[in-house]
C-alpha cells in the first residue's frame, strides 16, 4: 500500500507508485517527471510547499499536488 508524497520524510528517495487527480492535473505532474515507476525525493518542506527531486531536477509543488503522488 502506498502513501501520499506529502507525508513522506525528507531525505529519503520514493517511488512513485500512482498518479492521481483529473487528467490535466496527471499531465502536468507526469511533464514535471512523476511517472509511475520513477523515484522521487523530498527535498524539503515549508508553509504548505515541498522541494522535491525527480528526473534530476528540483520541482516545487503544493501539498495539494503533492497529495495526488503516491510513493512506496
């Protein structure tokens, strides 16, 4: 069973399990590079934003997207 991107711990590489959402939304995250089967990492947290690294880039998403990525 998986678990949101937003809860998961800083520092420790995930991945990424489904992406949710209306399909525009899923678009967008899987051009960011959140495709199922890939590996993200938190980066770090702060006033309802994550850094995250996926596809050896830094993305900043909102806790609202990021509850869409389910990692294992």
């Amino acid at each position: 069973m998986g678990m949101p991107l937003s809860m998961v711990d800083a520092g420790a590489a995930n991945v990424i399990r489904k992406v949710g959402g209306k399909e525009e939304t899923r678009k967008f995250l899987e051009n960011l590079g959140f495709v199922e089967g890939g590996t993200v990492t938190v980066i770090s947290e702060s006033g309802g934003n994550m850094i995250v690294n996926v596809k050896d880039s830094r993305v900043a998403i909102g806790k609202d997207m990021a509850n869409k990525i389910m990692v294992i």
